[in-house]
C-alpha cells in the first residue's frame, strides 16, 4: 500500500512538473509572439517615418520631377520633399552690376488618402522670401496645388492649380535635372516657365503613349506688355479673370528605351482685367496659340535634347489699334543640347557624375509684330557651355559661361543705342532635391 501511495505521488509530480513546463512554454510562447508584433510596429513606425523623409527615388510621374513625385510612390499618408537653388551671375560688361540670389526654396507636401487619391502642393519662395527693392514685396507662391484621382493607367483626372504641360521644363524643372545654371531661355521667354492654371486636366497612358488635355484659365492679356511676349500674362491661380478659357493638349511617344518625342498644343483666351473687375468698353482681348515639339534621347552617359515652339496673337480692335510695342504678334524659338556624363572614364563604379554640356539656342520674340517694324534686339542667340557636377544623385554644383548675342547692329553696353542682350556673362549655382 505504502508503496502504491509512493507511485501515486511520484505520478502526481510529474504531472506537476510537466504543468508547469508547459504554463512556462506557454508564456515563452507568448513573449515571443508579443516581442514580434513590437518589431513589427517598430517596422510600420520606421516606415511611415521613412514615407515622409525618404529621399526621392530617381523617377518622374507622368513628366513631374522626381521631388515633386514623391508622393505618388509612398503607401499611405504624408510624403514631404522639396529642392532649392542658389545662383550667382557674373555679367562680362561695366554697364551691369553682378547679381545674386537665394533663387528658389520649394516645399511639397503630398497626402495619400488611399490607393487613388491624392493631394500634390508646392509651396515656393523666391528670392529668400522677398522681392529686395521698396517696398519689399513677398515672392511667395503656390506653385501647384491640386487632387489627383487615379482610376487606371488610361484614364485619370487631375484638378486644381496644375502646371501647364508644355515643353520640357515647364513640369520637369528641379535644378538636378536639367543642365545649365539657368533654364533654357526658350522655355522662359516663349514657353513661360514656371506656368500654372486652374482647371481640370485628364491624363494617363496607353503602352508607349502618354496624353495630357486640360481646361483652364486663360492669361491676362494688358499684362503682355510687360514683357517680351506673354509671360507677365500668366494669372498664377491669384484672383483669377474667368471669364477667359484655354485648352491645352499634350502628346509624348517613347519609341524605344530612353528616346522620346513629344509635342503640346495650346489655344486660349486673354482677357484684361483680374477677376471681380468691372467690364469696360473696348477692352483688350486676343486668342493665343502656341505649339511645340520636343525630343529626349539618353544612352548610357549622353543625353541629348531639343525643342522648337512658335507662337501667335490675334487680337481685337483694341489690341491692334494700340499694340505694346514690345510684343510681338508671332513668336518662335528652339535649342539644341548635348551632354555627357564623363565621371566613369575618370572612376570607374563611382556614384558621382560629372557632365559636360552644350547647349545653343535662337528665338526670335518679334518675329512678326502688329504694326511699325521689328525688334531687332529681340532676335537673341545664346550658346551656353558648362557643367555639372553630382557628388550624390540629388546634390548639383553647376558652372556655365554663356555668348549672348542678337541680330541688332547696336553695341552691348548702357543707355540708349545700346543692346543689353549682348552681354555675355558666366554662372554657378548650388541646387539640392529632397
């Protein structure tokens, strides 16, 4: 008996034993599942983080640039990125004084409601904030603003403050993707960079095609005239006149890996007046159209690029009776580019680059004027021969020299009979993305 009571015992241990083993098995067990759903958080809380502050990839979304894309390539939430850039203009002639400038700060900010909605801004300051005259003016805008939403590849619908999608510059603008200190003149001066309207714009692709058609705004036609041809007319979003329209279509084929080609088509309204104004008799009103075509070809380290655009006004009564004698009725301009990124001849596998470029550029803003003869110092060349040099994908150092030159018979210098679009002069900038 006494030994049965033993066994007993003995049993009733074991089980006590392997109770216990297994209740501490058991918490063992749920430690570890506790521990791996804390790194799992960890993770999930890396990455959010990291959606906001990642660096940009190196890739553009339906032709914005890289830091303006962001957005559309983090999972959810905030995205937050930007560029800026610093430059410096040293003018080969005693009749103007060298220029600096904190250029341009750009914030985006971007908010992913879900896999197709998406918000998109650029916040921009000009000039460190202020126009450094008096009275000091602010130079701070939105540069775009506006709700994406993405149905499928084909078709999606864009709508707000949008920049316009003509040539190459216009949406494709940081300074680490473009070469030279200042952008091409002729994507200044006929295309007016940096152009935004309100309205509605459809977009998407089908195989190697990519479309843009929009609806906006139209420009502010008293305001051509302070300026070579319609630049000052761009209404910016700010107390718009409505009443005027415009229509824009774009169209870009990738023929084969890195070769593109593409053209933009825009036909609008410039009425005067800002939005609000009382209507007056015989105010100025024109139709403006404007067209260009463009390449982009890059192969290994050579990256080639072109563009041609022409212009035309057609005004009323109240246009051609008393044309700005500044702008002209048609305009056109193109430019050619080569660059190359030598840094692997020098290092091989090194993540710099450094490219070497020449660009050369002829426009002519009064290639046909209203009334009275042309201006011949408004017929410009300008040949601009640089580099630039990448210590990290997103950091540029770009140095250029430019021969400007028009087809007037007048002397560069200072005052009358001179022609200031003769001076040469030499540049560097500074420019990041984020």
């Amino acid at each position: 008996m006494k030994k049965n009571i033993f066994i007993i015992k003995i049993i009733n241990l074991i089980i006590f034993i392997g109770f216990i083993n297994m209740r501490v098995f058991a918490q063992e067990r749920e430690l570890s599942q506790i521990n791996r759903q804390i790194e799992i958080l960890t993770e999930e809380i890396e990455k959010i983080k990291l959606g906001s502050v990642a660096e940009p990839k190196y890739e553009s979304f339906m032709g914005l640039g890289p830091a303006a894309s962001k957005i559309y390539f983090v999972d959810s939430g905030v995205s937050i990125g930007g560029y800026g850039e610093v430059v410096y203009e040293n003018y080969q002639n005693f009749s103007k004084k060298d220029f600096a400038d904190a250029l341009r700060f750009i914030l985006y900010v971007g908010y992913k409601y879900n896999d197709w909605i998406i918000m998109n801004a650029e916040l921009e300051f000009e000039h460190a904030g202020i126009k450094n005259v008096s009275p000091r003016q602010p130079e701070v805008y939105t540069e775009f603003v506006y709700l994406d939403f993405l149905f499928r590849k084909e078709f999606n619908v864009m709508t707000g403050l949008i920049l316009m999608p003509v040539g190459i510059v216009n949406e494709f603008h940081e300074p680490t993707v473009f070469n030279g200190v200042l952008r091409p003149d002729v994507e200044r001066m006929i295309i007016p960079s940096t152009w935004r309207d309100l309205g509605v714009m459809v977009h998407g692709g089908m195989g190697d095609l990519k479309y843009k058609i929009g609806l906006v705004n139209g420009l502010r036609a008293e305001l051509f005239k302070k300026s070579d041809w319609i630049r000052k007319g761009r209404q910016q979003g700010a107390e718009i006149n409505a009443d005027s329209v415009g229509g824009v279509v774009r169209l870009d084929y990738e023929f084969a890996r890195n070769f593109n080609v593409g053209g933009a088509y825009y036909l609008g309204r410039a009425n005067e007046g800002k939005g609000r104004d009382s209507i007056k008799t015989n105010e100025v009103e024109t139709n403006v159209n404007l067209w260009e075509i463009h390449y982009e070809y890059q192969i290994k380290g050579l990256k080639l690029k072109g563009l041609y655009a022409s212009g035309l006004l057609d005004g009323n009564d109240a246009m051609k009776n008393n044309p700005p004698k500044s702008v002209g009725k048609e305009v056109q301009g193109w430019y050619l580019e080569i660059g190359y990124d030598i840094m692997p001849f020098i290092q091989s596998e090194s993540i710099f680059s450094l490219t070497p470029f020449i660009r050369y550029e002829n426009y002519d803003t009064h290639k046909e004027v209203f009334s009275g003869s042309r201006d011949e110092t408004q017929n410009r060349q300008v040949t601009t021969v640089g580099f630039g040099f990448k210590p990290h994908s997103n950091v540029i150092l770009k140095m250029d020299y430019q021969w400007r030159d028009t087809a007037s018979v007048l002397p560069e210098g200072k005052g009358s009979g001179f022609d200031e679009n003769k001076i040469d002069q030499f540049n560097l900038s500074i420019g990041f993305i984020f």
